[in-house]
C-alpha cells in the first residue's frame, strides 16, 4: 500500500471484526488499529480509578456502564488520534455502534462533523447469516448474549444502515463483506481495497 489509509470496519457480533483487525495487522505491520471497545475499555479504567473492566464485562452491562459522555471523550480521543497519525500510517478503527440491549438495540454512531473529521478512506462492514453468528457466539459467546435468529439479523440491518450513513457523509464507497467465508479469504479481500 503506497499511502496510508484511514479504514472503518464494523459488523454485527461475530461477523470476525476482531479476528480480521489481527489478521490485517499481521500483513501491515505499521497499522494502527484503534478498537473502539477495548479502547472504551480502558478510558472507563481511568474514569474509575483503575477499577479492572473486561472488554466482555463492557458488552455485558453496555447502556448500565457506558454513557453518552463516555461515547463523546472517546470519539474526540479517536478523532485527535488520527489528525495526529494519518500522513504517517494507516489507521484501522474497528468499531460497532450498534449495541444489544436489555430492551432491545442502541446505535450510539459518530455524529457527521466526526465521521467528516475522521474522513476514513475505505469503509467496510461485515456481515454473515443468522446461522453463522449465532453458531460463532455458541462457540465462544465472550460476554455476548445468544440473540434470536430475528435479533440477529436486526442488527446486522442497523450496522449497516449506519455505517451507509458515513458512505453518504463522506462521499465515500461502503463494501459489505459476506464473512461467511475463511479468514484469509476476508483479509486478502480487504487487501484489495486497500492497493
């Protein structure tokens, strides 16, 4: 890749946003990536003293632990972040504003002047069948409730109903990948738009 980019990824649950941000990191070893929960994460530690919280903790309780304001530092963390980084090297944000409620779903997305700040070059949303994400999360739920084959599917929706809203923010192309498929498949898959 000749210039550095500026890439947003997101996906429901277990579409393999994380596995895919390794992978990527691995092929481009000068990648940043910001993962906005374990990032989340850690500006909840400092906010509580030190107070030990677990990425899996985060999206058990998500509303009961993260507010508005929380969601607001960090984007302006994330924001600085990459005014700051961007000429240098590639940045990936893997982020999923669209959380699993008690009561049902929130979207707690970048409002335009941050996704407009944040400008990213190529966004990309990953999305699987019920089937698939609800079989990922048996096999290892990592603090995510089993949602139902419709709740599945209803966020899968939201995420990308958001993520086209940055596409039309930006001006930019939003490319929906079938993650059904094998890990290096997807990796190679995002390599192409990145070239």
């Amino acid at each position: 890749m000749s210039t550095p980019k500026v890439i947003y990824l997101t996906g429901a649950p277990a579409t393999g946003k994380s596995t895919l941000s390794r992978n990527l990191a691995m092929e481009m070893p000068e990648l940043k990536v910001f993962a906005y929960s374990e990032e989340l994460r850690k500006l909840l530690q400092r906010k509580s003293g030190g107070l030990a919280m677990t990425e899996d903790d985060i999206r058990r309780q998500s509303a009961l632990a993260v507010t508005a304001e929380d969601v607001v530092e960090l984007d302006q963390e994330l924001v600085d972040m990459v005014e700051r980084e961007r000429a240098h090297r590639s940045i990936l944000i893997d982020s999923h504003p669209v959380t699993k409620e008690q009561y049902g779903f929130r979207v707690t997305g970048f409002d335009a002047p941050t996704i407009q700040r944040l400008n990213p070059d190529v966004l990309v949303c990953l999305y699987a069948s019920a089937e698939v994400t609800r079989t990922r999360i048996q096999a290892d739920a990592m603090g995510r409730p089993l949602p139902t084959a419709l709740e599945s599917d209803m966020h899968t929706h939201l995420q990308a109903s958001v993520v086209t809203q940055y596409g039309v923010l930006t001006g930019k192309a939003v490319y929906f990948f079938d993650s059904s498929c094998s890990q290096e498949e997807l990796t190679e898959m995002l390599l192409k738009r990145l070239r």
